[in-house]
C-alpha cells in the first residue's frame, strides 16, 4: 500500500501536479523507507541531497573564495606603468615645445619691423622696377611658346572640322 502511494506521489511530482504538501510527504516517506524500487531511488538521492544541502550553510571563508576566482587579481606589470610614464612625458615635452615655439614666433613678429635696405627710395624704385621687367620678361616669353601651341590647335581644330 505505501510503495503504490510512493508511485503515485512520485508520477504527480515528475509530471509537476504535486502540491507543496504532497511534495513533503513524498520527502518523508522517500527518506523513512529503507527499500526502494531501482526507479525511485534516484529521486530518494535527489531529496537526501537537497536536505544535506539545505542543512548546510555557507560561511565566510565560501565568499572570500569565490570574490577570489570571479573578480580579477591586479597584477603589477611594470611595462605597462613605465609606458604610461612615458606617454605623459611625451605630452609634457610636447607641450613645452610649442609654447616655447609659440612665445618664440611672438617675439619675431614683434621684432621684424620694416627696415630699409636702400637709404635712396629712388634707388629702391629702381631695383624693384628692375625685378619686375625680369618676371615680365619670363612670361611674356612662356606666352611665345602657348601662342605656338595655340596656332597648333586651331590647325588641328580645322583638320578634326573639315
């Protein structure tokens, strides 16, 4: 009579239409028999296990051992750090650099007023009237050689046209 109402308990709990309580008695009637059958063994194993472990509780070595394997340890890598120094001064150095450049540029542009270098102004109008019939020279003569190329063009403009 009990190992029939062993099974029934037993199908009710494995297809999930056990109550709370029918769940208990199971436990209790599971954990008082000493001779099971081969098939409600492994669910007496199941509850065994459960109450063992609902027993049991954790203490604080358990936590401390666990923050241990999920949180990383901080390694000293001494590559890293010194690569971080290094990249600082780099910046430093950097920035020294262009203020000095900057402050240095400053103190040219403030410098660098005119200064004559013909005492004449007659004289300097002449040198640079001279310069200038140079540049004019070099394009009226690069203007020879497109005028050339030009009269090429409309040959061929006449060859392609008729």
């Amino acid at each position: 009579m009990q190992q029939t109402n062993i099974q029934e308990l037993a199908n009710k709990f494995w297809r999930g239409e056990s109550t709370d309580a029918e769940e208990r008695e199971l436990r209790k009637l599971l954990l008082e028999t000493d001779s099971v059958s081969p098939q409600l063994s492994a669910l007496k194993s199941y509850f065994a296990f459960t109450a063992t472990v609902k027993s049991s509780e954790l203490d604080e070595a358990f936590d401390q051992e666990l923050q241990g394997k999920l949180l990383p340890k901080r390694q000293y890598r001494p590559i890293r750090r010194m690569m971080g120094i290094a990249a600082a001064l780099t910046v430093l150095l950097a920035s020294v650099y262009f203020f000095k450049r900057s402050s240095q540029m400053e103190q040219i542009a403030h410098k660098s007023e005119f200064i004559d270098t013909y005492a004449d102004s007659e004289e300097a109008y002449a040198e640079v009237k001279k310069a200038l019939m140079m540049v004019s020279n070099s394009m009226n003569s690069g203007l020879a050689h497109t005028q050339v190329l030009g009269k090429f063009n409309e040959a061929q403009q006449e060859l392609i046209g008729n």
